[in-house]
C-alpha cells in the first residue's frame, strides 16, 4: 500500500493571497486626492456658472416686461416713484428663484430703470451682482465678492465679457 502525501502550498500562490501593502495603499489615496484638488473646484464652477443663467434668463424677462409696462404707461413707473411700475414690480417677486434676488429702481422721471440681481447669500452665487439697465447695457457689478466693472454678465471671471 502507498501512503498519500498531500502537496504542500507553493510559495506564487501565498503570496498572491497577503493582500496590499501599506504603501501601495498610501500611492492610491495620494492619486485620489491630486484628482480631487482638481475635480471639485472643477464642479463648484461649473455648478456657479449653471446658477448664473438663473439671472441672466429672469433679467431678459424682466426687462421685456419692463418695456411691456412702458408701452401702456410711457413711464417704468408711476409718476415721481423711484421702484418699477406695479406689473413690473409684482414680476419680479419670483417665486422659484434660487439663487438671486431681484430688485428694480427707476429714475424720478420714470424714463429710465436699471434692474438687479444679488446672489442669494445661502447660495453658490453669494456674492455675484448682475444690473441690465434700460439701455439694455449689462454689466457685473460684484464677482465672487469682490467689486467688479466689466460691461457684461462676467460668468468665468471678473473681467471675461467673452
């Protein structure tokens, strides 16, 4: 009778079983956070400029109701008021804005306006001011906090009127 011998492990396959060490663990979590230091701030714009259209859309309607209110009163707001006209003003409460408040001023003579929106401070636009005036001339007023003067809706930077 021949007895039977069991065959031990071969060395290739334990080591193959002991897993990751340290150090390639360290490798990884440093390559995931050099992608992270880019991709957030990447996203947080992209999120910051998407908010931004928000103005920009209810802006535009503003001002052609604006126009709208002038046609049937030749004035943007009643005689010697310094807000818009009623169906105006009553335009601008938007109900689902999100991320700007809006507000409307106009000249005592009524035939002039500029309107404006201020990011909301709980949102991604805190600190952003955009005007459209009745000229249509538009300019940023703040940008991320700080004062600007570009003659557009700046959206990537202060001063990109692109």
């Amino acid at each position: 009778m021949q007895a039977h011998t069991s065959t031990p492990i071969r060395p290739a396959i334990a080591a193959a079983v002991r897993g990751f060490t340290l150090i390639e663990v360290m490798i990884v979590v440093a390559i995931v956070a050099i992608l992270a230091s880019v991709a957030v701030p990447a996203y947080t714009n992209y999120i910051r400029r998407g908010a931004m259209q928000e103005a920009f859309s209810n802006l535009s309607a503003q001002r052609i109701r604006l126009e709208q209110y002038y046609q049937d009163n030749r004035s943007y707001s009643p005689a010697g008021a310094t807000t818009c006209g009623t169906a105006a003003a009553n335009a601008l409460s938007i109900a689902d804005a999100k991320y700007f408040d809006y507000s409307c001023t106009s000249s005592n003579s009524g035939q002039a306006y500029t309107l404006t929106a201020t990011g909301k401070s709980s949102s991604t636009v805190a600190g952003y001011t955009y005007t459209l005036s009745d000229t249509g001339a538009k300019a940023t007023t703040q940008y991320g906090g700080a004062t600007a003067t570009a003659t557009c809706w700046a959206v990537k930077s202060a001063s990109d009127c692109s």
